[in-house]
C-alpha cells in the first residue's frame, strides 16, 4: 500500500467507525459510548505515552501529522469549521479519534522540530536515544530554552528563518530583560478564528465594540489582542487609565452605539476599578450592554459577582501566556457554574481536585488540538502545539501553573455520581489552573516571585543585615481589593521600626522594573494598595512555622487567600 492509499484508509477508517484504526488501536462500545483501547490501555489525556523512537519512520505516524494539520488548515479556515469541530467533541468517537491523532501528530511534530529547528536540537541533544515515549522527553521552559538563546533568536525558529510578516510581541520582563517572542501570520490568524468563533457563539452576527484597558507597553498579549480586536470589531485602546474608559463609553452613547454589546478587556481589577468608577461617575449602565473578558490574573467568584451585579451583564476570563498563545483556554458559562458549585460543594470539589484541595482553580475549556496539555507528576501543566504553523515550536513546554487536566466522559460521570445535571456544551476537555508553580503572586496583572524579593534584600546590606527570611501574602478584603503584604521575619534582637516597606519597595524596583513601574502608577489609582509590611520575631513566621511543621518540605513562602476575605 503506497503513501496516498495509507492516508485515504486513514480518513475511511475514522470516517466509518472501522472496529481497527491502526494497528494498536481498537474501539469498544458500551453503555457509556466509545472508548479507545490501545495495547498500553485506555486513553488518557493527561499522558501522552506514545513511542518516541522510531516512530517517525512508521509511516501512521507521519499520516498523522499530515492528517492533523490538514485539519488544522480546514479549521482555521473559517469559524464555522472550527463551529463543526466543536460540534464532533460531542460525539465520543470522534473527539477520542482526533485525541488519539493529536497525540502522534505531537510525537511526528517532536521528531520534525528536532530536525528542523537547531535550538530544539541542542537542547535534545544525544538523549533522545533514551526517550521511550513521548512522556519521557525533557520539558522546555523560558530558563532551560527560550532564554538560552536571547541573543541567537533565529535558533528557536523553524529553518532559522524568521518571518519576514507577522509580529514581534515582548513579555513583561519581571526578570529585568524582556523576552521576544516572533509569531508568523498563520499562528495569528489562528488565534482570530478562535476568538472570531467565540463572538460568533455569544453575539452572532451583532457587530460589538471592544475597549482593551491592557498596559500595552508590557503586555505582549494585548498587542496580539488588539491586532485581532480590530478585524471583528469596532475598537479602542485605553490602557490602564479608568477616566479614558469613561470618557470613552460616554462618547459611545453621544454617537448612539451603546445599544451595541460593548466588551471591556482587562486584568479583574482594573473591570472593578472601571465598575466603581462608572458608579462615581453615575453613569446609566442599564443603557449599555456591557461585557467583561478578562485574563492576566485569576479572578474569584465573589469579584466576578460584584463586576456582574453593578453594571455588566456577563464576566468571562481566558487563559494564555506569551510563551504559548492569547487564547489557549476560555470560560464558557458552564465553567462559571461549575466552579462556583465546586465552592459550595466540598465533596464535588474533592472529587475533582483531590482531597487536599482547599482553593478552587480556574476552570477552562481547552482544545487539545490547538494545545495538547499534559499533566505532570508533580501538578504542573505542560504543553506541545502540534500545528505547523506555529514559527518557534513548543514541544512539552513548561509556563510554570500549576494544574490538572480533566477529560470530558470522567467529567461526566462524576457530575452524574453527584446528581448535578449541568452540562458542558462540548466534549472538549477542561484545564483548571491553581496558579504559578513555585513562582510567587500576581498584583494587578505583574508577576512577582519569592526569589526576586530574597534577591532585592540580599544585594542590599541594610535589609540582608536585619531580614532572616521573607515571604509574600495576598487577599482580598471585604470590598473585594487585593491587597499584598511582606511576610518578614528578623533577625533576633531587629527593632521592627527600622524595617521599612518603602526600603523594601526601592529595592524590589531595581529587581522587577515591571513592579516598580506598577508602584509608582498605583499612587494615581485610588482604589490601589500600595503594599504593606508585617514583621516577626525570629523563628515566629509563618515560614518558620511552616518549615517546623513539614520538616521534610521545602519552606512555604507564598501565602495566597484570594478568596478570602480579611
């Protein structure tokens, strides 16, 4: 059988519900539906257990990828293909076939990149001889490979070739040196398919207004956001300021458009800060049909309440990253509900998270075959994009969330277990995201991690001579403001009054920019709180109870209540 006779039994195969697909792979039915059996076992989607070695010279493997991103090409093609795709999750069979053919295309796609792409292969190295399955290649991150080679980009680029159209996006460079990221046209146009898919399914064909309050200065996101805002909609960029948003809303009903949906993008509370300001300002909201989308941070139930009961209709957040792309996951209003039962029903929240759960993360609806997700050992989630179109590949990359990954039949059966008749409207699997492993907080949409702090006390000498350790608290109070503490313990014999948050502040600045940008433009927000400082005996913090406590584990120094209020 030639290579052209191998891919139309393929398509037959999965088109007709052939009992054998490849070899390896069988299809049971049952009172549940189809489930997929390989010789390893059932599919799952939180491991991609593959064989790595020669598997790119099995000619299922290379079918797959050219399969795949035939699809993906279809898909991105028009939103109402990528409509219809949504549409076939529902059917067991075949969102478990396009699982399946993701998984070997992410296989086919690690061989193509190692070949194609000289960083990757650096990084790769002679280890690949050691790889058994897909699960064992070593993951990628910002400071194991993309950082590698801030001064030779054109090395994580596929041929070396950087596009000559598309865009160049920076990410806030918490770190003091941004990162560049390079997207070619066809990865952007892909993410506009998306978003042009969700507009369709909530407005249909209502033309809507959208006003992007991001910092674009450091949010590489909101430029790609923008990029794609002004082909679906009519819309305006104020950034962070809340007087432009007004201003701008205002001139919207002067020119009579405010019957329009008008959809605000922006980090949690800066909707909020525009939320009260509108409030101050009396403005007639129930003329306006107003929306939230928000993303950057994580946003709590009871914040999501407030945007919602003074003045916006609906509140959605979405999940992306720089290093991957703007939309990787998003909330439908089954997410919203869910996560909000998952608050009030602890055992519907152990089930799904584990008995150890006492936060609810963020829950999205991802598609596997925009991102294919992995949950590791140690709860974190990693990602392999096996498009093509994608210039700079990420093969079982790391953004440093913490996270689990919960597929669509072992959903349904718990919410069944439990009586809870809500439905999600796809088959497509979810992605709940706690937050930044082994990283630190988000303020007001900027990072800031343990490790900076430690590193702002330790390169100065009155700070280092006094602080014996530090950690970082965050909440939210009975007005739903973040507010973000200095958990500080001294030295013995420190006097309390000669530790100064200011001190602290001027030295974190010259650490993370990005944070020293946002204290000095929070002195003009009124509802901003600058940060505080809480000292305590040596031995006495909560990181030195934690550590006396868990002698075994490392140190505690991220105290986050977010839905707590204080």
């Amino acid at each position: 059988m030639n290579y052209a006779q191998r891919c139309a039994s393929f398509l037959r195969s999965v088109c007709t519900k052939r009992p054998v697909l490849m070899s390896g792979l069988t299809l049971a039915t049952g009172a549940g539906g189809y489930t997929w059996y390989t010789s390893r076992g059932r599919i799952d989607i939180r491991k991609n257990d593959l064989p790595i070695n020669g598997s790119f010279f099995d000619p299922n493997y290379r079918i797959s990828l050219v399969v795949f991103n035939g699809l993906v090409r279809i898909m991105e093609s028009s939103e109402y293909a990528y409509r219809l795709r949504l549409g076939l999750s529902r059917i067991p069979f075949m969102e478990n076939a396009l699982m399946k053919l993701t998984q070997r295309a992410c296989v086919a796609q690690y061989h193509q990149t190692l070949k194609n792409t000289e960083a990757y292969k650096e990084f790769i190295g002679d280890k690949n001889q050691h790889y058994k399955i897909f699960s064992d290649v070593d993951i990628t991150n910002k400071d194991n490979y993309i950082k590698k080679y801030a001064d030779e980009p054109w090395k994580l680029i596929k041929n070396g070739m950087i596009p000559n159209i598309g865009q160049i996006d920076m990410s806030s460079g918490t770190t003091g040196k941004p990162t560049i990221w390079y997207r070619g046209p066809k990865e952007c146009d892909f993410g506009q398919t998306i978003m042009t898919c969700v507009k369709s399914e909530i407005y249909g064909k209502q033309p809507i207004i959208c006003i992007n309050t991001y910092g674009m200065a450091i949010w590489g996101t909101g430029t790609l956001a923008s990029k794609i805002m002004g082909k679906l909609s009519l819309y305006h960029i104020t950034g962070s300021d809340v007087d432009k948003v007004c201003n701008i809303l205002a001139e919207i009903q002067n020119a009579q458009l405010n019957s329009r949906p008008i959809v605000i993008f922006g980090l949690p509370t800066m909707v909020k800060y525009i939320t009260d300001k509108l409030q101050e300002n009396q403005f007639s909201l129930d003329k306006f049909n107003l929306t939230a989308v928000v993303g950057g941070e994580g946003i709590s139930e009871a914040m999501r309440d407030y945007i919602m009961h003074n003045g916006f209709g609906s509140c959605f957040s979405c999940y992306g990253a720089t290093d991957l792309d703007v939309m990787v996951g998003s909330e439908e209003d089954f997410n919203i509900e869910l996560r909000k039962l998952c608050h009030d029903n602890a055992a519907l929240r152990k089930k799904l998270f584990g008995d150890d759960c006492e936060s609810v993360p963020m829950i999205f609806t991802i598609d596997p075959m925009n991102y294919y997700p992995e949950q590791t050992s140690d709860g974190r989630i990693i990602f392999t994009c096996a498009r093509n179109n994608k210039c700079s590949p990420r093969i079982r990359y790391d953004v440093q969330d913490k996270g689990m990954v919960i597929n669509s039949t072992e959903l349904k059966k718990i919410l069944a277990e439990h009586q809870i008749k809500i439905q999600p409207k796809t088959g497509l699997p979810l992605l709940c995201i706690f937050g930044r492993k082994n990283y630190g907080i988000s303020y007001h949409g900027t990072n800031l991690s343990v490790l900076e702090l430690q590193t702002a006390v330790g390169q100065d000498k009155y700070l280092s001579d006094k602080i014996k350790d530090i950690g970082i608290n965050l909440y939210e109070d009975n007005k739903l403001e973040k507010h973000l503490e200095y958990f500080v313990e001294l030295k013995s014999g420190v006097d309390p009054e000669t530790i100064t948050v200011e001190k602290i502040n001027q030295s974190l600045s010259t650490v993370n920019p990005d944070f020293g940008a946002l204290l000095a433009n929070g002195q003009h927000i009124k509802q901003f709180h600058m940060p505080q400082i809480i000292t305590f005996k040596e031995n006495e913090s909560p990181m030195a109870l934690h550590s006396h406590a868990n002698p075994n584990s490392k140190t505690q120094r991220v105290f986050s209540m977010v839905e707590k209020k204080i």
